[in-house]
C-alpha cells in the first residue's frame, strides 16, 4: 500500500480540513472573533461543496470518478459525489439554522463543539457512503453515530436532551450489535467483507438469511423504519430542534444511500431474502408512522412520525435499484425531503425560541401575526405532503415511477399502499396549515422578531420547495450521475 | 477437520448464549450501567464470533481479526459516551434507574 492513496479521497480530506480549520479556529481565537464561528462554518463548508461540485470539472485533482482505494475497500464514483453534495447541501441548510441557536448564552461556550460534532457525524457519513467493505462502512456508521450522541446531549442541563441522549445511544449500540452479528454470520459464510467478495460467494442458506435479517434490523433503527422506530418520537423531541433537524434528513438520508448500496452491491445475490422483508418493512412503515402522526400534538414528535413514514417512501427506492431510476430518485426524495424538513424544523424552532411553545395547538392564528413563518411551515407542509407543484409531488413521482417501472404485481401493491397513505397524511400535514390559517386564537403567538440566519433558511428552503420540482435540471443532474 | 468444526460450534454457542443474555439484560435490566454492561456482552459475543470464523472457516487472511480490532476500539468510544450521559443523568437527577426518564410521554 501506497500512503498516496490517501490523496484519493478528495470529499473526505478536504472534511478533514474544514472540521481542522473550524477546529484551531473555535480553539484559539478570543471571544470577540469567535463570534464569527457560524458563519466562517457555512463559508468553509460552502467551498467544500463547490469543490465536491465543480473540483473534477476545474482539474483541482482527488475526485476522479470510480477511484477505488486501499484495494477496493474505498469506492468514490459521480453518484456517491452527489450523494455527498447533497447531504453538504443539508448540513449548511442546519448550520444557518443553528446560528442563531448558538449565540444563546448556555450554548455559546460549546458552539465549537458542536460544529466540530457535526461535521465529523458527516464525515462519517461520507465514509459510510463511500464504503466497499463492511469494516469501513462499519467504522462509517459509527463515527457518524457516536458523536450525534453528544449531539443530542449538548443542552446538557435540560431534562429532555439527556433523555433523548441515553434513549439514542442505547439504541443505537443495541442496533450496531445486531448489525454486527448479521455481518459476523455473513463473514462466516463468505469469508470476505468486500462487497463484491461477498457477492459472489453469497448462497441464501438458513445462515444468510438469518444474517440479512439481522442486518436489515441493525439499519432499520438507524432509519427509525417500522418496528424499529419507537425511539424517533422520544429521541426528535428530547433534541435540540436544531440537532433534531440534522437527525431527521442527513443521517436517515446517507443512512438511506448506504443500505441501498450494501444491499445492491453485496447482498445482490441474496435479493429475494431482503426483498420480501423490506417489501413488509416499507408497507409497515409508510402506514404506521401516519397512523401515529395523526395523534400527536408536538410538533417535534409530530415531525418525527411524519419522518417515519417518510423513510419509508425514501426505501421505495431501493426496491427498484434494477431499472436504474432507484438510486437517482432515492437521492432526488432526500434532497427534496431535506428541503422541506429543515423548512418545517427553522419554523418549530423559531417560534419554540421566541415563545416556548411546541404544540400545534399554539399556532392558531399564526397567520395573522406571523405570515411569512406561516406560509413558509404550509410549504413545508404541502412538500411533505407531496401535493403539486411543489417539489414534494416531483419527488413522490419519481419515486413512485421507478417502483412501477419494476412491473411485478407486488410492487404495484405496495406503490398502491404508498398512494394511499399520502392521502392519509395531507390529513395530518394540513392540520398544522389549518392551525395556522383557518382556526382563531384570542391570543395567538406574539409577533417574532427573527434574525438574519433564520429568515435566510426559511426563504431558501421555501425557494427550494418551489423551485426544485420545477426547475428540471436538478433532477438531470442526479439521473446523470447515477448513470 | 470434524473436530475442528466441534471446537468451533463450541464457541459459537457460548458466543450465542453471550449475545442473548446480552439482549435479556438489555431488556431486563433497569439500571443504566447495567444496561451498558449488556451492550459490551453484546458486543464482546460479536467479536468472538468474528475470531472464530477467521481461526476456523477462513484461516488464510486476517479480515476477522481485524474487524475485532476496530470493534473492541469503537465498543471503548461508545463506553466513554455512555458513561459520560450517565453522569450527567446522575448530577442532575441523583439516580441512574431508567424508569425515571419517562418525562417525555406526554
């Protein structure tokens, strides 16, 4: 092995940089400067982002498409760049959001760390997304998942986040454990953990099956799919809004990208096992987690059901990886799922920052105080609930075209349940517009005064609702790089 | 050959026995550390496992070895994790049983 290999791994160095630069940055600067830490983040990881965008087309070196390193365990090609671009896009998405957040005055000693946490939960992300061999996505997973942990625990005085914590990290291990069994039985029988090694000695034997399984539950708490979602609800409300807009669409959206490549790459051959159960896991998903939206009142725990049932739509991609729309319309969901979620989360935590409040019942009459919060969380709303033509239809339709495009009966079943279910949620999603349009309060939420960052992601993220379903060359790109 | 498959099955139902007290005292248990000590049972069982398939099925190439190399490391990081939140649990509500963070169910 060569150490220049490590030279290959444009994305992932050029992370490292940043999450180094905001390090020494946050560490040794006085006060005074350190207040510029929020926005020298965004800065830092926007140039990383144009450098994953346009790097290869500059000639500025490290992203070559399909680099295979370190003997085929690191595998970068255009679909995972955009993968990565797109969770880029997120995160600075949040980090607008949490600018404001972390000027608060028990925040402000840790708002270090909590850009340092972030990013490394990316950059484990990244490695998760990049991975050909279960040891790194392993690693991956766990570099992504750890710090998210002390993510969660960060308002360290406050009841609910130490909850939150102990339940996520509980979880999260008990899941990693039975993932990890899954891959001890898949590395028995295969002998191998690279992908392409395992693909080709795959046999579905009792054994493998039972691995797949316990490999499916392992990821399937990571993506809180149905049965394994009981700590979503606790875990979103117990969060700071910010963390739990992070957890909601970056870490269920790389989740999502790297089971789908697992599955395809390395358990291609064993397809019929994890087939019939995602089939069950999705249609589970999808219907449980609207059932239980229904019935909350907080808007955190209400979120958390709606992304749930969201996680399901976004594994519907990963049914059709055959046609070749899957992995592209998986990804086109989670940047649109993205846009709408952080659009909805800004909102939440807006208003729970000025009034304390959190229950839908509190924004009766929000209109008429707050119009322009009101019309940006009905956006969010309509995306989510996926009703024309805001970008929420567009990915739902992409979505469901590759599942149809399959053309087996059952995936037209399941397509039909999924139907379904997205009338079943414009009940729940436009609940909260009646709230805010249609019901009167004597005493509605005051009028919030918000500050730059939070009108700043509010009206990028409204824009992005509008403009990506519209706007077609989002998609294209996507499309093409997964070609 | 036949024996070594006995030594090995061996070893992977103490590893099995392992993993599912594992899973009862993760489900049983009502304190924290007690929990924690579940999830490391867990854990430990995971890495026997990968041992014994390196050792027996494939004892040409090290990749089970090293798998639980990076575990034992990364099941370390989770430890201090999780006992850092159960610290913190502890300051502010002086216990650690896990019935009591039940604030959050409406």
């Amino acid at each position: 092995m060569s150490y220049s290999e490590f030279l290959g791994m444009g994305a992932e160095l050029s992370l490292m940089a940043v999450i180094i630069l905001l390090f020494i940055y946050d560490t040794f600067t006085s006060s005074k400067v350190g207040k510029y830490l929020p926005i020298t983040a965004i800065l830092l990881l926007g140039i990383q982002t144009l450098y994953l965008a346009f790097g290869n087309s500059l000639g500025l070196g490290g992203l070559n498409d399909d680099t295979s390193l370190f003997g085929g365990m690191y595998v970068s090609t255009n679909i995972s760049n955009v993968a990565k671009i797109i969770l880029n896009i997120g995160t600075i998405l949040v980090f607008t959001q949490a600018a404001s957040w972390v000027k608060e005055d028990d925040m402000k000693i840790r708002r270090g760390e909590y850009y340092v946490l972030t990013l490394i939960t990316l950059l484990g992300m990244y490695f998760m997304m990049s991975a050909q061999n279960f040891l790194l996505f392993f690693i991956g997973l766990e570099t992504a998942s750890l710090p998210m942990t002390a993510l969660v625990a960060i308002e360290k005085y406050k009841e609910n986040s130490y909850e939150a914590a102990a339940k996520y990290l509980f979880f999260a291990v008990f899941s990693s454990a039975l993932m990890l069994l899954g891959l001890s039985y898949i590395y028995g029988a295969t002998g191998t953990l690279y992908y392409t090694g395992i693909a080709s000695e795959l046999t579905v034997t009792p054994l493998t099956i039972v691995a797949i399984v316990l490999f499916l539950a392992g990821m399937g708490f990571k993506l809180s799919l149905v049965p394994f979602h009981l700590w979503t609800a606790d875990v979103y409300q117990g969060a700071p809004t910010v963390v739990t807009s992070y957890l909601s669409v970056i870490s269920k959206g790389a989740a999502a990208y790297a089971l789908m490549v697992a599955l395809t790459t390395a358990f291609g051959s064993g397809s019929e096992v994890w087939f019939n159960v995602l089939y069950i896991v999705i249609a589970l998903t999808i219907t449980i987690g609207n059932l239980f939206a229904i019935r909350q009142q907080n808007i955190k725990r209400f979120l958390a059901f709606s992304s749930v049932s969201q996680a399901g739509y976004i594994m519907l991609g990963v049914m059709s990886y055959e046609n070749g729309f899957g992995d592209a319309s998986l990804l086109y969901y989670v940047l649109v799922y993205i846009f709408s979620n952080i659009a909805a989360f800004a909102v939440a935590g807006a208003i729970e920052r000025a009034s304390g409040k959190l229950n839908i019942n509190d924004y009766d009459g929000l209109y008429k105080t707050n119009p322009k919060l009101s019309v940006a969380m009905m956006l969010a709303m309509f995306s989510l609930a996926g009703i024309p033509p805001f970008a929420g239809f567009f990915s739902k339709f992409f979505i469901f075209y590759s599942a149809i495009e399959t053309g087996t009966i059952p995936m037209y079943v399941l397509v039909f349940i999924a139907l379904l279910n997205t009338i079943i949620s414009l009940y729940y999603y436009l609940l909260v517009v009646k709230a805010m349009f249609l019901k009167d309060n004597e005493t509605p939420i005051a009028t919030i005064k918000s500050d730059g960052y939070t009108k700043a992601v509010v009206f990028v993220t409204a824009l992005g609702i509008i403009l990506l379903g519209l706007v077609s060359c989002v998609y294209d790109y996507i499309y093409n790089a997964a070609i | 050959m036949d024996n070594n498959l006995t030594t090995m099955y061996i070893y992977l139902a103490i590893s099995g026995i392992m993993f599912f007290a594992g899973v009862y005292g993760f489900i049983a248990r009502r304190n924290m550390l007690a929990i924690l000590i579940s999830l490391e049972l867990m854990l430990n069982a995971v890495d026997i496992n990968f041992a014994v398939f390196n050792r027996y099925m494939h004892p040409t190439v090290l990749e089970g070895y090293f798998f639980t190399l990076f575990a034992i490391a990364i099941a370390a990081a989770e430890t201090a994790i999780a006992i850092a939140i159960i610290i913190n649990i502890y300051r502010n509500i002086k216990n650690i049983k896990s019935d009591s963070l039940d604030k959050m169910k409406n």
